[in-house]
C-alpha cells in the first residue's frame, strides 16, 4: 500500500528548495505519495505534479500577524483534507496544528530550518526589550510540543543538539545542494563581471557592508545582489549609499537566473554578522557557492572557519569590516589560479560530502522505518 505523505507550510513559498526541490520530490521518486500544501502560482502547480508532488495552494496574505493565524489556519485545514498518514511540516507556528494531528492519529514530524530562540533575538519586529521574554517562550512551546512528535528533522547538527534532549529520535536532514543544479561549462577566465551574494537582503545579514565593500573594491568587479529586500526602507538606504554605483540588484530570481549570475562571478559572498542564530547556522548558500565552483568570502565564525579553511575553498573574513572584504574579492580578482583552485576544492567537498544525495538516503531511510512501522502496528491490530 502506498503511503502519503503531506508536507505543510505557511511561511515559506512555491517550489522552495528543501521542502519541495530536495524532500518532496526526492520521497516521490521513492514511491511516496506526496502532497505540498505552500503558497504557490498555478504555474508551480503544473511544474510540481510533472515530478509526482501534489500542491495545494494556500492563499497569500499581507502581513505577519495573518500569516500566523489566519493562513496557518488556512494550510492546516488543507493539509487535513489531504487524509494523509505521515504530516511533515515546517513552521514554527504550525506547532499547534502538529499536535492536533497527533491527537488525530497521525504520524508529525517537525522540520525545524532554523534555531529559533536564537533568531527571535534578532527579529527588529520585536521590542528589543521583549526578545529575551519571546524567545524563552518560543523555546518551552517547541519543547512542550515537539515531545508529542514522532520524529524532529533538523536542517542543522546545532539544531538538532537542541532537541536531543527533548525528541530522542530528532535526526539531522542537512540542507545541502543538488549535484549539478547550480555547476557551469563557463570558465575561469570568464568570470570577470560580478561577486554575488545570493538571498535574503537584511542589515543582520551585512546588506550594508557589501554595498560599502563594493564602493571599496579596486578591481573592476560589480556586486550582485540577488535576493529581496527586508524591506523598502531598507532599499532607499542602501541606495544611498556611495558603492551602490557598483551594485546590480537583480531581486529574487528562479534558479536557472541564479546559475547564470554565479557563472560571471568571481567568489560568492556570506558575511552574515555575528547573530546568535548565525554562529552554528550552515548557510545553504555557501554550500551551493561551493557546489558552483566559486571560492567563498565568508564570516570568520568558527564552525564556517572549518568547513571553509578545512576545505582550502574560500576566504574568511570580518563580517563588519567593509575594507577586509573589499581585500578579499581584489585579491582572487587579481589571482585567478588561486580563485580556481579554492573553487575546484569547494566543488570536490561539495561532491564527496556536502551534497543532497547524501542527505537524501537518511530521509528515506527514516521515511522507511516510520512507515514501516506504522503498517506493523495496522497489521498487529488486524490480527488482534
């Protein structure tokens, strides 16, 4: 009998990259039947059932507050509908609506993408003075109810030692790239347009600093932001600014965009500040820097120090020094056999180790035991 599967969100949206690229599409090609209930275009639709994922879109709304209750409300009574055995959400306030179906009878499992006391301290939403109070309880709400869950996946082995404690059989999923979704015929001596920075545009991930590195650069080199601002404000700042002249903001882009812009890079930046969130957190954007073939200028922080100056791939840097990243990028601008080679050796880690495939077999795997385990308790209970 074939199992389903129904993976919900109401925080992030369309074909997002772990929750439909790598985990949906990887259980469908399993023999899953697998549902997605995201916001998403019909386009998406049609794109996700060519790869055997039924999407069910969730309406968007226009602000914060009605994400967290109405369209949480919206994707859980969706995700009902669905009737399936294995609910896999993703957002934190899906918590509630997890438990819920707990109490259904069904199999939940909580697919944690961030440590998120830790961000909380960072959210500028929030009262400064109210953060401390907000992320304590945020911790005893995830900790009450993940012990309700079957299982906890974190993105992050970081992550995943916070719930040690409170899930035994919470597993690290890492988020790390598809072989070859982002990897380029272009070479090295044709990388001369950009250094790019692909993602979220936000002051705590050093949106100011890369726009002043760029004002600082004395190679010929423009940096290109893909991704979509905070907010407008923050935009018209940024703008301001006097190495905006140096700056292509291109906003969010599909991923075939994102390829071809890291082909006309020379490095791929990650200066993220040095939040509490950030300092065990593994980027997926640096890992499909690597996975490109691009040497990375990324945030001196311990764990990324490892994985960076472990693999000999990229340059590690102050976050919030602008002229201490404005080096970096001149020199493998000016050092292009040692910007391919940091590039070839990220490209080999990202192969060997840091890839999905990899990821991949552990999710089956559990995917398998748990729905192994639920035909055994539906067998005993038919002999009895």
């Amino acid at each position: 009998m074939t199992v389903r599967v129904c993976h919900l969100s109401s925080a992030h949206q369309g074909l997002d990259i772990r929750i439909y690229s790598k985990e949906c599409v990887s259980l469908a090609r399993a023999g899953f039947e697998v549902h997605l209930v995201i916001s998403a275009v019909q386009a998406e639709v049609v794109s996700a059932a060519a790869n055997g994922v039924t999407l069910h879109p969730v309406p968007a709304v226009q602000n914060r507050f009605a994400r967290f209750f109405l369209k949480s409300w919206r994707t859980f009574r969706l995700a009902l509908r669905t009737d399936a055995q294995i609910y896999h959400f993703h957002d934190p306030e899906l918590l509630p609506y997890g438990v819920l179906l707990r109490i259904l009878g069904k199999q939940v499992i909580y697919d944690v993408h961030e440590d998120l006391p830790r961000d909380i301290l960072t959210k500028d939403w929030i009262p400064k003075k109210l953060r401390g109070i907000v992320a304590a309880g945020s911790r005893f709400v995830e900790s009450v109810c993940a012990r309700w869950f079957v299982d906890v996946v974190a993105a992050t082995p970081a992550i995943r030692e916070g719930f040690a404690g409170i899930n035994r059989r919470a597993i690290v999923v890492n988020n790390y790239p598809i072989l070859g979704e982002l990897a380029s015929d272009v070479g090295r001596g044709q990388r001369v347009d950009y250094v790019c920075y692909v993602g979220g545009i936000e002051p705590i991930r050093g949106a100011r600093e890369l726009v002043e590195t760029a004002g600082l650069l004395r190679s010929d080199i423009r940096l290109a932001l893909c991704g979509d601002f905070q907010d407008a404000e923050l935009s018209e700042t940024l703008a301001a600014l006097p190495g905006w002249s140096r700056v292509e903001s291109f906003g969010w882009k599909p991923r075939p965009f994102i390829r071809d812009i890291m082909s006309r890079s020379i490095a791929g930046l990650v200066t993220f500040l040095p939040a509490p969130n950030h300092l065990s957190a593994q980027p997926n954007k640096l890992f499909e820097y690597m996975s490109a073939g691009l040497p990375v200028v990324a945030s001196h922080f311990p764990l990324w120090r490892e994985i960076i100056e472990g693999n000999e791939c990229g340059i590690c840097v102050d976050p919030a020094s602008p002229p201490e990243i404005a080096r970096a990028i001149d020199y493998l601008a000016a050092n292009p056999s040692a910007a391919e080679r940091m590039g070839r050796n990220g490209l080999n880690a990202v192969r060997e180790r840091y890839n999905w495939p990899n990821e991949e077999k552990t999710l089956l795997d559990f995917y398998q035991r748990l729905s192994g385990a639920r035909e055994e308790v539906r067998h005993q209970a038919r002999s009895g």
